[in-house]
C-alpha cells in the first residue's frame, strides 16, 4: 500500500507500468472497485483505505 499524494503513481499489476491513480480523499473507510489500466487495459481492483487524513492505495489483479 501506498500513502495518498495528490497524483499517486503505482505499478500496474499486470504490465509493470508506471499508472496514475486518483482517489477521492474523502469517503468511507474502505472501498473497493475495478478500473483497467491505461497502457495495457487490464483490469484491476483497486482497495482505497482510510484512517484519519492518510488514504491508502493498493491495485491487485482482478484474479486473485
């Protein structure tokens, strides 16, 4: 998992790539949802975690 930054860049899953992932700082605790990526167009699940101000972010493949 990652910290919340304004642009966060992750690794896709699937290719390895270099992504842009942008989460809404507020909401629930925890969420869950699938967007694909934009090199490859897999699709993964992202799980967005809340505590206090920090959100967290960790992109999974859509199979495991």
């Amino acid at each position: 998992m990652q910290p919340f930054a304004d642009e966060l860049l992750l690794q896709c899953p699937y290719c390895g790539e270099q992504v842009e992932v942008t989460v809404d700082p507020g909401g629930p605790s925890s969420e869950t949802y699938v967007e694909d990526c934009s090199v490859c167009c897999r699709p993964w699940v992202v799980h967005v975690s809340r505590e206090e101000e920090d959100v967290f972010v960790h992109l999974g493949c859509e199979d495991d």
